[in-house]
C-alpha cells in the first residue's frame, strides 16, 4: 500500500486521480451520505509540532470513512520520558493501519516509512514538503477557477520556511500555472525547488519582491513561520514588511481569489475575511474530502 511523503513521489496522472476522488467525496458528504470505506480500520496522526487544520481535518476524514482516528501528542506522550522516535514509530504500527505524521524535522516521515509495515503520510515535517496540503490547494484552485493551466498564481510571504508553498509550486508547475513569487530576499524559495520546477516542467516562474496584482488569479499569502527563525526580532522585522493593507486589496482584481494555508496572523487585514475573495476557510473545509481520498487511497491501495 503506498505512502504519500512528497509531491515528487506522483505525476500529474495520480494526483488527477486524488482530485477526482476527492470530489465524489465531497458530492457524497454534501449528501450526508455514511461511508463504511475503511470500517474496521484504524488511522494514528502522531503529531510531534502543533497542528489545528492538519490534525482535525484528518481525524474529520478517517472519521467521515468509518475509520477510528487515534490522536497522538508527543507532548503527553513517553517521548517526553526519552522514547526514541523509532521506538514510538515501531509501536503505533502496530496498532494502526495508517499512520499520519507531523514533524518540526525533515525527512522524519521518511524515515518512518523505513520502520512501518503500514503506509505512512507526512503531514508536513519542517520546512521540507506538504504533499497533502498541496493537494487541496489545486484542488481548491481548480474549483474555483474550473482550471489550472494558464492561471497567475502568485506565492507571497516567507517561500524559505513554507513547506506548503515548496510542494505547491511543484504542482503549478505540473498542472501548467504561471508563477510569481514574492517574498523578501531573506525568504527567498529555495533555489532548487525552483530550478527543479523549471526543468521538470517548463514552467513559467518569476522571482519579485514587491507584489503586483494587476493581472493575479489566486494570491497565495503565508504568513512568516516566526517559529522557524533563531532570532526573533528579526522574524518581527520580516512579518512587518510583508503586510497587505485593505487600501492594496481594494485596487486588485475582483476575480482574483486569495488562499491561505492557515493560522493567519497579521499578514492580512482581519476586514478582509467579509471579501468575497477571501477563499481561506472554503480552503480549509476542502481539506476533509482531499484527505478522505488520500487516506482511502493509501489504505487501502487504490
């Protein structure tokens, strides 16, 4: 049964797959129709970071699929009495059939699929990938703009620590988008997943640090990841110059949607959530039908 770890894991003709499942799922929760699809089976989300959305709308899913969803929180965990990380891995297989993971380290989800007999998908880990979140912003992209190819998809904020923002970009580029990406110099996207974006795909990117939306389908808005920094005045500094204003919003297009992956802090207005642009929380809801098709795909293989 396969693992979901990274959006370099699949091409273009499985993550189709994944939206087309993801919206039967979201036709049949609309209809309060009941799901056996995984009764009798168990899904674990071990958290080792802070999680709302990520956390709640798995558990939403496996919940919504008739599976038993255990929650586990390394802080009121025996990690916190000195249980290895493996040890813990070990374990949870054994009472789960799908292990979901968050981790503040790269390459942790990884390394527990190396352990597990039962598939395992990141819920992100560090600053590296989300492939489960990258899954619903194209598909929340595709339903609000019925397409991909072509959009004007600008990636605003901190692209250096984002790890929603590095799995995206891959998919724009798959899915045949346009990209902008804007953020300070000091939050620049990393090099390679750019380069490798490029190449892989052809894809149309540009690198700017002062936002323009005259001609923008989605702004994409993230918010400076503050936890991430080892000084934090210096995070306050960064999260200071990236803060749209209501007077910039006002002046750009009436059809450009903004998402957002969610905690906002400051990085937009709090007035801006009445807009009928803002598409952050029907974001957000897409993650249950997304992640009901992910979890249905790597338990049970198809």
């Amino acid at each position: 049964m396969p693992d979901l770890l990274s959006v370099y894991d699949f091409d273009k003709r499985e993550a189709d797959a994944y939206l087309s499942e993801a919206s039967k799922m979201e036709v049949l929760l609309r209809k309060g129709k009941p799901l056996r699809t995984l009764s009798g089976k168990i899904v674990a989300n071990l958290f080792f970071e802070s999680s709302t959305r990520t956390n709640f709308s798995f558990q939403a899913a496996a919940a919504r699929l008739g599976a038993t969803p255990l929650a586990f929180y390394s802080d009121k965990s025996s990690a916190q009495k000195g249980e290895t990380y493996a040890d813990t891995i070990q374990m949870m297989d054994g009472y789960a059939d799908c292990l979901v993971i968050r981790h503040p380290s790269p390459g942790m989800p990884q390394l527990a699929a190396e352990i597990a007999n039962h598939p395992v998908i990141n819920a992100g880990d560090g600053g590296n990938q989300h492939p489960t979140q990258a899954l619903i912003d194209i598909y929340t992209i595709k339903k609000l703009k019925g397409k991909i190819d072509g959009l004007n998809v600008t990636l605003m904020g901190d692209l250096k620590h984002a790890r929603a923002m590095r799995s995206l970009l891959h998919l724009l580029a798959m899915y045949g988008a346009n990209a902008t990406l804007c953020s300070p110099a000091l939050l620049a996207m990393g090099p390679e997943v750019v380069s490798r974006a490029k190449k892989e795909f052809g894809a149309s990117i540009k690198e700017t640090t002062k936002p323009s939306f005259a001609k923008c389908d989605i702004l994409y808005v993230c918010r400076v990841q503050r936890e991430r920094f080892a000084d934090p005045d210096e995070a306050l500094r960064m999260a200071s110059e990236f803060r749209l204003s209501m007077g910039s919003l006002r002046a750009a297009p009436k059809s450009m949607a903004v998402l957002h992956p969610l905690p906002k802090i400051d990085e937009l207005p709090k007035e801006f959530d009445s807009d009928a642009r803002a598409k952050y929380f029907e974001q957000a809801k897409n993650g249950v039908p997304v992640r009901m098709a992910i979890l249905k795909r790597c338990v049970l293989g198809k």
